[in-house]
C-alpha cells in the first residue's frame, strides 16, 4: 500500500479514539433512540478502516488485537447468550430480562439483556466488515498472488 | 414455555459461532460439527415427539404475542422437517470428517455447515412471513459460501447460475411480501389466514400468490426455473451437494406447502390447477434432463428436480390422501436423494471420477456398495418395497381418485424413466468392466478432496450411507408409523383452524 499523507496519518490518530468513542455511545444510546448495535458496528469498522487506508494492513490489525472472525462468532456467542436468560426463568427465548443496580448516586442503572444482544450485533459487524475489508487489503498488496475465496 | 421449539435454531447457531472462534483448531471444529449435529438431531426429534403428543406448539419469541411479534410455531409438517434436516445434517457431518480436507475446513466449511442448518431449521418453523424471508437469505448466503468452497472454474460457473436465479427468487418474494403486507396489514401467517379468508377471493390475491409460488418455484428447482439446480450441484464438494439435495429444494417445496395450505386456499381451481401443470413439467424435464447425462452427480441432479414434480403434484392435488402422499414423499425423497449423492462421493474416493464412462467394476470390487447404491436407487425408482414405493403408491392412488389421468400417467412415466437411469448408473458404475487405464485419478475431476487418511477413513464414510439406507428400508418395510404421520400432518394442513388458534389464541375470534 503507497505511503499515506502525513495529515492523514495524524488525523486517522486521532480519529480512531474518538470514532471508537462515538461508536460506544451510539451503541448504548441505541435502547430507546436512534442507535444500536448494527449502526454502532458500522462507525466502529469505519473508524479501523480508516486506519487501516492512512496506516497500513499491519497496524490496522495491531489497532484491532484479534482475528476479527473471531469477533464474528464471539458476537454471535453473545447474541445467544442473550436469548437464554429469559428461557431459565420459563419465558419464551429473547424475552427481556433487567437487572438493576442501585449503588449509583445518580440513580439506578438497568442492564438488559437487549443491551447483550446490541453488544454481539455490535461485534458481528465490526467482524464481519473488518474480515471483508482486511481480505480486500491483503488482496490489493499482493496482485501476482492467487485469489482464495471465502478467506 | 417449550424450549424445544427454538432449540433447532439455536443449537446449530451457537454451535456455528463456537465454531467460528475455533477458527485454527481442525480438531475443535470437527468435534463441534459432530457434537452441534448431533445435538440438533437430538433436539429435533425431542420436538417432533412433543409436537406429536400435545400438537402444534408455538413460541412468542421474546415475549411478544402474536401477530406482532415472531412466532415460532412447530406443526407435525414443521417438525418432520426439523428432523430431517437433523439426520441430514448429521449424516454430513460424520461423513465430511473424511471428506472435508483441512484446506476446505481452513475456508469456513464448519461454520458454514451450521449456520446453513439453522437458516434450514428456522424457515421451517417460524409463523411469520418476512422471517421466513430473513431465514431463506441466511440459507442462501451460507449455501452460496459452501458452494464456491474450494475455488474451482465449474464451481464459479455453477454458483454464478444458482445465485442469479435465487436473487430473483428473493427479489419476487420479497415484493410479493411487499404487495402482501399492503393487503392485508399483517405478515403472520396465522393472522393472514384470518384476513384473506374475511376479505375474500379477488384478482390482488390471486396475483400474490403467483407471486409467491414462482419464488418458491424458483428456489424449489420447479419448471421451468430450475436449471440452476443441475448447473451448480454437480460442482462442490460431495459432502455440500448431499446436504444441498437433501435439503435445500425442500425448503422451497415446505414453503409451498405452507403457503397453499394455510394462506392461499381463496382459489384453489386456479392455483392448485397451475400448481399441477408444473407438477407434471417438472416431473418430465427432470427425468428427461437425467436420460442425456452421463456424469454421476448431474443424473442424481437432474433426478432432484423430477423428484420435487412428485411433491408437488400431491399439494396440487389437494385432497387428504394426496397431501398425504406429498409429506411422505419429502421424507422418503431427503434420506434417499442425500444418501445417493453421499454414494457418488465414496464411488469417486475409490475410483477418481464422477464420469459413467471412466467408472465401471465396482460390483466385483466392492459388493456392499453396489447393494448400499441398489437399496436408495431403487426406492427413488419406486420398487416395493422401499419406502419410495409407497410414496408413489399414495400419490397415484390420490391423482386417480382426483381423476387426474393425465398427471396420473405422467408419474407413472417418470417413474419408468428414473428405473432406466438408476439402472443406467448400476450398469456402468457397478456392472460393467472396468474401461482401461484403470486405477489412474483423473485430472479434470472437479474436486480434489481425497482423503486426509485414505485407508482408516472409508469405514466413517460408509457409516452415513449405511445409516440412511436403514432408514430407506425401514420406511419401505415399516410403513405403517411414517404413514399414520404423514396422515396426521396433512390432517394438521388441511385443517388450518388448528394452526391459527394455536398460534392466535383467542385474538383469533376477538378480531373485526
């Protein structure tokens, strides 16, 4: 991949942290406004991407950690994981169940399991577009090379 | 609340996503490929059984009642369904731990294989017509992946067809689905039970349900759409295109099923009438299209698609006995077309090829396969007293009651032709001498997957085989059970009341 601009390489620094952050917020925001786990994911993967094109393949997968078809079936572990609370307590799969923290001065917390559920939809989609456009990457770096399809 | 309902769903899902994080552990994911298949074939006979003794059950999925939220309802037809794609499923797991080489498994194959089934499982069993939707696009997208596994030139060719037609097959259903909620203002189906039987026949609905049946005609490989079927299944690796045959065109058969049962019943004399004219094209291209081919794979592919005429033809014929026959036809059809396929891919690790004229001598070197091809191949054929017989048996019987002579005679026909391209394999895989240049693997062969373990492995191939031609025997020889089965679920089908107070409650009577 050619050498990037420098302005680029500066912003895409500081960008990722703060995509990353607006990310999480619309993830958590996302229960009961605009938002959710599936928007959250895309602005995530936007974030990496974008760190990817300025900086390169390899410190794009260092910024990411794991194998993001990891992060694909993890999120699915999480997604149903989510459906089985409910089915413990004899209500159908998916129903909701909150638990609520009251150690907060500024009022109790309610954690859901819809929240699980948006946190593994949030993962799939990072997974799956970073899975795509990592494959997409590595192409490009080396054209001779033959394709593999579904890698 | 009935876990068992969602448990086909969610087993193969989790076991797929247990399997996607084993991502570099082979043995992990062969481990969970046989414990998720198993599991699920556990779970699926466990609802069949409850469906059996309590009726129809139904699932509110996350607490919210019919029709807004998702139903999961499990019929008899539904539940029979589950279980077949769980002995399949199963079948093709213990068989791809040998012919599945770690190059394939290195691409997904695991991962794929589950989250096929649960897209499989979950169209049979959701209430709700967009899901149903939802759960075709999962099947089509892991199908798709499964189907170019490996990369090969014919596989492009092939799955370049099978996608082009199933996006048009998606892309009528879902405006169909469009046209349908704009009618009726709902997609339960259930509740549209309710609305279109209030509204009435008119000229909307009737356009709807064409709409729906080319989709499903589509995606069940029925005439005249079903050319993408011979084209692309022929190509993958044995072990997809047995899981392919025995469960991917039956989804487009159930949904038909459903959907001419419990929606579409407003005009019967015209949909059902153009339902048994495809019946019988799809009977006779089918078998037709088998007596030009001399490959392995493309003559049982071009079987699939006659076979699916002979499932249509008992929704077309609309009576008790012939939905009858229909049902038990699907069961008969998934063991035997998915055991068949499985016996091509052991005549390839013996012989190297898929091609009649390369094949030949199998019967003096291994007897218990020629006996293994001849138990499915002639229950396809219809020979008592194999299970495939009876399903012709009941379907004839039902057409001369209706007195549908011609598709009567149809049948019978086909049924002759597929006894002659059975009987065209035997002689040339089996009977026959081995041509020269013997024992040489082909080149051109379309796939490399032999084995890891050549010699150890064959026994855990044979396994499945033997397994469902078991089950083809006991079908045939034990008839009685799979028949007062089929008789109860098209009783369930034809009576749709059951269905709609089950998944309804008593919203069903409350609404205007």
């Amino acid at each position: 991949m050619r050498k990037q601009s420098v302005i680029l390489r500066t912003a895409a620094h500081v960008l990722l942290p703060l995509l990353l952050l607006f990310s999480a917020f619309l993830l958590l925001r996302g229960h009961n406004a605009p938002g959710g786990g599936f928007i959250a994911g895309l602005v995530a993967s936007a974030a990496l991407a974008l760190y990817l094109f300025s900086l390169g393949i390899a410190s794009a997968r260092h910024a990411l950690g794991v194998d993001p078809r990891r992060l694909i079936g993890a999120g699915l572990v999480i997604a149903i994981g989510s459906a089985l609370p409910a089915a413990f307590f004899g209500d159908a799969f998916f129903t909701g169940r909150w638990l609520t923290l009251d150690w907060f001065p500024s009022g109790p917390l309610k954690l859901g399991t819809p929240l699980l559920f948006d946190l593994g939809v949030y993962l799939v989609v990072i997974g799956s577009v970073m899975t795509i456009v990592l494959t997409l990457a590595e192409a490009e770096e080396r054209p001779d090379a033959p394709s593999n399809e579904g890698d | 609340m009935r876990p068992e309902i969602a448990l086909p769903i969610l087993i193969p899902l989790a076991a797929g996503a247990l399997s996607l994080l084993a991502w570099r552990s082979h043995a992990a994911q062969r481990t969970l490929g046989l414990v998720g298949t198993g599991l699920l074939l556990a779970a699926s006979l466990w609802l069949a059984a409850s469906t059996w003794q309590d009726g129809i059950l139904v699932m509110h999925m996350g607490g919210w009642p019919a029709p807004f939220g998702i139903v999961l309802v499990s019929d008899l037809l539904g539940a029979i369904m589950v279980v077949l794609a769980g002995i399949t499923g199963f079948a093709t797991a213990v068989y791809s731990l040998v012919a599945v080489g770690r190059e394939h498994e290195r691409f997904g194959y695991y991962p794929l294989l589950h989250l096929l089934l649960a897209g499989v499982n979950g169209a049979f069993l959701t209430g709700d017509v967009f899901n149903l939707y939802v759960w075709f696009e999962v099947m089509l997208v892991a199908s798709f992946a499964l189907l170019i596994l490996g990369g090969e030139r014919a596989q492009m060719e092939g799955a370049i067809k099978y996608v082009t037609l199933n996006l048009l097959s998606s892309a009528l259903f879902l405006s169909a689905i469009g046209l349908l909620y704009g009618m009726a203002g709902t997609l339960n189906m259930a509740d549209l039970a309710v609305r279109l039987a209030e509204t009435g026949s008119n000229g909307l609905t009737t356009v709807i349900a064409v709409l729906f049946l080319v989709a499903f005609g589509i995606k069940a490989a029925a005439f005249p759409l079903f050319f993408w079927l011979p084209a692309s299944y022929h190509t993958p690796l044995v072990a997809v295109s047995a899981l392919f045959a025995g469960l991917l065109t039956k989804v487009g058969v159930y949904a038909l099923f459903r959907f001419f049962t419990l929606i579409f019943t407003h005009d019967v004399a015209f949909t059902h009438e153009v339902l048994l004219w495809i019946a019988a094209a799809t009977m006779l291209t089918g078998v037709l299209g088998a007596a030009a081919q001399f490959e392995f794979r493309r003559i049982l592919s071009f079987h699939i698609v006659s076979q699916i005429g002979y499932m249509i033809m008992g929704l077309a014929l609309y009576t008790p006995l012939a939905i009858v026959g229909g049902v038990f036809y699907i069961v008969h059809h998934i063991i035997v077309k998915a055991n068949l396929f499985l016996i091509s891919g052991v005549v390839y690790r013996l012989r190297g090829s898929y091609e009649l004229a390369r094949l030949g001598g199998l019967y003096r070197s291994s007897p218990g396969l020629a006996l293994l091809f001849l138990i499915p191949a002639l229950s396809l054929a219809g020979m008592p007293p194999l299970s495939g017989f009876f399903a012709k048996f009941i379907l004839v019987r039902a057409g001369l009651e209706a007195g549908a002579y011609t598709v009567v005679g149809v049948a019978l026909v086909v049924g002759l032709l597929t006894l002659y391209s059975m009987i065209k394999i035997w002689n040339e895989v089996f009977w026959k001498a081995m041509p020269e240049n013997d024992g040489e693997p082909n080149d051109d062969v379309m796939n490399d997957d032999r084995p890891a373990q050549p010699a150890g492995g064959l026994a855990l191939l044979y396994l499945p085989v033997i397994g469902l031609a078991a089950l083809t025997l006991g079908i045939g020889l034990g008839a009685q059970p799979f028949l007062e089965l089929a008789e109860r679920a098209a009783a369930q089908l034809l009576d749709p009341t059951g269905y709609i107070h089950a998944v309804l409650g008593d919203a069903a009577g409350i609404r205007p």
